[in-house]
C-alpha cells in the first residue's frame, strides 16, 4: 500500500472517531423493543426481555409497567432513561441497573435488589 494510500485512510479513520466522539450516545445507543417478564408490586424494580438478553430497571414515576408490557427506549446503557410504554401509550422514567443478562443473572441481580 502507497504512502499516500494510507494517510488517507488514516485521516478517514480519524474524522470517524471524532465524529462519534462529537456526536456521542447519539450514534451509539439505540431504542430497543423488549417486553416486561417480571414485575412484583413490593418492589421498584422489573425484569425485561430484549433481543439483546434481559434488562434489570428500576421505576422512577410516569407509567407504571406491568407484566406483558412492550416498551421501547435506550434500556441497554446504564442511567436514567425516559422509555415509552407501546401497550399502555405513556412514558415513564426509570433507572437501568443493568442490561444484556442471562436468565440466571436477571434473576439473582433482581432478588439482591428486592429481597
């Protein structure tokens, strides 16, 4: 490969990674689909699956979720998120706690939480 060949790619590959820099979470994180599998009514927290895997959140006010819920929003980045309830149609505000788990870790991570 030419000198010049690679100054260029490496320019190409320096605007990419300041331009993901710039535009930050935009690019990045994604709205996801997933439905809610598990949710107590002694606890804030839930349990939903994604395509991804399941999704440890903690609800903060807006609409409460209730088992068999779709919602949609960026639950797969830790922090607070406002995500939006399709089956009930309102928005409510939660706290990811953790995301892309198995079964068995959901599970566990779920009861330190609430028991």
């Amino acid at each position: 490969m030419k000198l010049e060949s690679r100054a260029i790619l490496f320019r190409k590959m320096i605007l990419l990674i300041v331009f993901l820099f710039l535009t930050g979470d935009e690019v990045l994180s994604q709205e996801v689909k997933g439905v809610v599998v598990y949710k107590s009514k002694n606890c804030s927290y839930f349990i939903v699956e994604s395509p991804s895997g399941y999704a440890l959140l903690e609800w903060y006010g807006g609409n409460e979720p209730e088992i068999g819920d779709v919602i949609i929003g960026d639950f797969e980045s830790y922090g607070f998120k406002k995500i939006y309830n399709l089956t009930a149609g309102k928005s409510l505000i939660v706290w990811v706690e953790d995301f892309w788990l198995s079964k068995r870790r959901v599970v566990e991570k779920y009861l330190e939480k609430c028991f």
